[in-house]
C-alpha cells in the first residue's frame, strides 16, 4: 500500500511531463504571448517599423489618442450594441430550437443538420449573401416594396450607421443559432431524466419543468455560452468588413476593422492601434470576468 | 440516437399528448428550418442562373429548370486560380487541425493530469489567450512573420491559425479527459509498466478522440473563414485562400458579378460539409462535457 502511494507522488512531478508539455507551452508562448507582450510594450511607444527607426517612449498618449477618438468611441459603441442584441437572442433561439429539437423522436439528426449549416457556412460567403439580399436592388427591398408594398422607396439597408448594424446583428443571430443549439442540446441530454420523472409525479407541466428543472440543471451551458458569444461578438470583423468595410464614412465601424483601417490604411499610427488592441482586450477580460462573478454569485443563492 | 430517446422528457411518453405537442414541435421546426435555410437556398439558386440576370431587378427567389445554367461554375472553374485558392485551402484546413489537435492534447492532457509547479499560472495564462481577438494582435504577428519568412508563405496562416485555435481546443479537451476518461486506466497502463506516452497514445488519443474530432470539426472551418490575418500576409493570387481570394473577385468585378461569386462561394463549402458531415456523429458528445462544466 505504502509502495503504491509512494508511487503515486513520484509519477505526479514525472519530469516525462515537461516532454509533453514544453512543445505546446513554446508554441502558444511564440505565437500568443509574446505579440501579448510586445503590443503591450508598443501601446506606449510612438512605435515605428523599418530599418533603424527610432521609437519614442510616449507614455499613455495612445491611450488618450484612442480615448478621445470620435470614430473609436463610435466603433466601441457599435461592437457593445452588437454584442448586447446578438448575444442574448441567438442563445434563446438556439435553446428554444435545442429543446424542440430534443423532445422529438424522428427526423431529429436531419433537423440539426439543417440548423447547424449556417454555422460551417464560412463568414465571408454568409456575409456576401446578407449584402445581396439587403441591397437597395435586393430580393428584400423587392419585397417590401414591390410585393408587399410598405415601403414606397427601397430601403438603403447599408448606406445608414444603424440600418447596416441592425443587417450585421441578423447576420449574427442567424449564423448564431445553429452554435448555441448543439451546445444547448449536449446539455440537455445530460439532464438526468430521473428529474423530469419525479417533477412530473408533483404534477410540473412542461413549463414549470423548463424553468424549475431544465434552466438550473444548464446553468453551467449557459454561462459558458454566454463567455463564448460575447468573446465572439467583440472579435467581429469579417461581417463588418464585407458587409460595409465599415462604411459610409466610418459610422458602421466595430472595434477591430477600426483597429485594421489605422494599422494598414492609415500608416504610422502603430501605436494607436496597439493601444486600441489592449483597450480591447481589457474590455473584453473585464465582461467576462463580471459575468463569471454574477453568475457565479446567483448559483450560491 | 439511442440517447436522444433515453433522455426524452417524460410527459412525451404521456400517450395522450404526444400527437398534439408532437405537430408543434414538427411544425415549429419547420418554419425555423425556413428561415435558417432560404437564404442558403437562395444563394444556391442565384449560383445556378445566367450572371447578367443575377443583378437585374425586379430579383427572383425561384428560377424555372430550364433556365437553370451551370455557366457561372464553369467561369470560376476555368477562370483564374481557383484550384489553387480551393487546395491551398484544403492544405491550410488540414494543417492546422493536425498541429492544433497535437498540441492542444498533449496540453490537455498534462493539465487534466499531472501536478507541476506553476500550473495553474500556466493554464490560466492559455485559457485567457482566448479572450484575445486573434487579429487584436496583427502588428506583432506581422513582425513576426516579417522577421521568420512567413508573408506571403501559407505557413504563416497555418502556424498563427493553429495557436489561435490551440486554446479553446485545449478547455475543452481538458474538460473531456477529467469528465470522461478514468483515471484507473492510467494507473492500468502505469501497472504494466507503461509510461506517460503510453498512456497518451494508448488510453488518451482513442478515448479523447468524440472531442478531438468536435474541435477539429471547428478548426477546419477556421481557414475557410478567416479574413483579416489572411488578407494582410497572403499578398499574391496563387498563394491565396478561399475566404481572401473571395472577396477580392469580389471586390474586382464591381461588386455585381453575384452568379460568379456565389458559384465560388458554392464551391467553396463543400470541403466544410464533407469534413462536418463525417465528423458530425462526435460533435455532441465530443462538445459535451468542457461546455457543461463551463
């Protein structure tokens, strides 16, 4: 027994794990921490590239510059309503969808097939639809206008800041489902049936079993879902980018094409962009460590 | 599924109201599936019709069979690189799925097992990784690239792409190994003299592979994808991938070529549909437990 557990505390520091762990750690540090660290170390410089440029420290200049920015205060607006409205509604959809799809017994794998297919649907090709069926001669401005006949002119979906956000927010949402059903539906086939059989012995119809059973038996799904969507909706930049190209005029602009406009379109403004990367990082960091600690807080109560 | 039907409420083995709630589920369904699909349906549609016709106006949702053309898929076909872009895409895919499942195993694996100074500090520092956009960091990874080579060079999307990916690959692989492999089948291997790479290929590998193949299922779809990082590096048309030699046909016929654009966007899924189709039997299962445990 004593040779087992001597055994036992031995294999725990086995240097053989270095073996399996030094490769990857060198790999993620090359390519992820270290551009971390020197963007960090940039956002304080006004950095330049090219053969013996000097940097000059400017302290938190590039912060202010970033800060007092009309168009990057616009973009963060932009990505924060993009990320309110998406999140929520593509995690309701795709639970509602998950919990139709769960409870029925043919047809179930084909049906999410088809919901899942938006989300392998790469972004620019989805991206490209949207931008043919909302354009001013588009199959939804026929509709509206031809067919249906509410509106007299066609609507010039990506010509207005809002307009085109609200086009970029049905993209996500749509394109969204499909992610949050599979997720939602691995977990609710680990609920145990064993409470669905006591609830509906206490006479639970199937509403009150979804919020008193199915919501809390999930609640871990759900946080994790939420993390991942909202990490997801600030790193949007493909949408935006073929939709738009953050157009007219930078008023449909999201944090990072904003970030990519200053680092390739306006030269020499390094700096800025690298303190525009932390500020959004230190965003994105600061939500998702809130909501680990709300949630996190409801769980206890 | 078996487990679908394991894991079925109970009021829907209530025989009375099955039939009713049963046709709203159908029915609910359906109408979604609707929604989620037209638009799909409709780019394949506008793929099948003669060019011109895709940017006149009043647009036309349903096209009759005799109209039906495959014009616009001979054009990509025969015109410029599309073969290229299509395999240069494929070989990206395939790369970074085979060096991110690698890693992030061999990660998952030391962090779901073994006791080591500064783990913790390790594993966090991995998990908040991915937190950051990706494309957040593009001026340094542009250095970088500079500085080993890799503009212009696919291996430069395919060794950023896979360390992008390794961390969240590497939660939920860590989250499968706690959750669903036993600990007694190290010990086993461990008995019978085996070592640590025994039981990664023996025991790891095999049992982890339902989450293996979820996050590969996700990785491949990355380089079909990703605009921005390829865009900056990939400069020159052969050497292009599908997501950056799309928009740029894009961007070079005016914006209005739709029947041309959406027979290389058409073309371009079917490697992702393939990969998902094989893979789809591990995806739940797979993505399961690092989800659950959140």
């Amino acid at each position: 027994m004593i040779s087992i557990v001597k055994k036992k505390s031995t294999r725990k520091t086995d240097w053989r794990v270095y073996i399996l762990l030094i490769p990857g750690l060198l790999f993620v540090a090359t390519f992820t921490f270290y551009p971390i660290v020197k963007m960090l170390v940039m956002s304080f410089f006004n950095w330049r590239i090219g053969y013996q440029q000097v940097s000059d420290f400017v302290g938190l200049a590039n912060y202010k510059d970033v800060l007092s920015d009309q168009i990057a205060r616009r973009a963060l607006m932009n990505t924060v309503a993009y990320a309110v409205v998406t999140v929520p509604l593509q995690m309701i959809f795709g639970l509602f969808v998950a919990v139709l799809i769960n409870g029925i017994k043919k047809f179930s794998i084909s049906f999410r097939l088809a919901y899942y297919l938006p989300v392998i649907t790469s972004w620019v090709v989805v991206a490209l639809l949207f931008r043919y069926i909302f354009n001013n001669q588009g199959l939804l401005n026929y509709f509206l206008t031809d067919v249906l006949k509410v509106v007299n002119e066609p609507i010039g979906w990506l010509s207005t800041r809002w307009s085109a956000i609200f086009v970029a927010m049905l993209l996500g949402i749509w394109k969204g489902i499909g992610w949050n059903m599979v997720i939602f539906l691995a977990a609710l086939q680990s609920v145990p049936k064993e409470y669905y059989e006591a609830a509906s012995l206490d006479g639970l119809n199937n509403r009150q079993q979804f919020f008193y059973i199915t919501l809390p038996s999930i609640r871990g799904t759900i946080l994790f879902a939420l993390v991942m969507l909202s990490i997801g909706a600030f790193n949007t930049y493909t949408p935006i980018a073929v939709l738009t190209g953050g157009n007219p005029a930078h008023q449909t602009e999201v944090v990072l094409t904003w970030m990519y406009f200053q680092t390739f379109n306006a030269m020499g403004k390094m700096g800025y962009s690298a303190a525009l990367s932390i500020i959004i990082a230190a965003v994105i960091m600061l939500v998702t460590v809130l909501m680990f600690i709300t949630l996190s807080r409801k769980k206890e109560d | 599924m078996g487990g679908e039907e394991r894991n079925m409420p109970v009021y829907l083995k209530n025989k009375h109201k099955i039939s009713l709630s049963m046709s709203i589920r159908y029915l609910l369904l359906t109408a979604g599936l609707f929604i989620t699909v037209m638009p799909m349906f409709y780019m394949l549609i506008s793929s099948l019709r003669d060019n011109k016709s895709t940017f006149s106006y009043p647009p036309k949702l349903f096209t009759s069979l005799d109209k039906m053309t495959f014009e616009n898929f001979g054009y990509i076909l025969n015109n410029g690189n599309f073969y290229r872009y299509f395999t240069n895409t494929l070989f990206v895919a395939f790369m970074t799925v085979l060096i991110s499942a690698v890693i992030s195993s061999l990660l998952a694996y030391s962090f779901a097992r073994f006791r080591f100074p500064g783990k913790n500090i390790l594993y966090s520092m991995i998990i908040s990784v991915m937190v950051i956009p990706g494309l957040a960091m593009i001026i340094p990874q542009f250095e970088m690239a500079v500085k080993f080579n890799l503009v212009d060079n696919l291996w430069g999307v395919i060794l950023f792409y896979s360390a992008w990916v390794t961390p969240f690959s590497t939660f939920l692989l860590k989250g499968y190994i706690e959750d669903n492999i036993p600990k007694e089948l190290d010990e086993a291997i461990y008995m019978d003299g085996g070592s640590v790479f025994t039981v990664y290929r023996h025991v790891m590998i095999p049992m982890a592979s339902p989450a293996i193949a979820a996050v590969s299922i996700l990785n491949f779809l990355f380089p079909f994808e990703e605009l921005g990082w390829s865009q900056t590096i990939l400069k020159s048309d052969e050497i292009r991938t599908l997501p950056v030699a799309i928009t740029m046909f894009f961007q070079a016929h005016n914006r209005t070529d739709w029947g041309y654009v959406f027979a290389m966007t058409g073309l371009s899924m079917i490697p992702v549909i393939i990969f998902y189709l094989l893979l789809q039997k591990y995806f739940i299962s797979g993505l399961s437990s690092g989800s659950i445990k959140g």
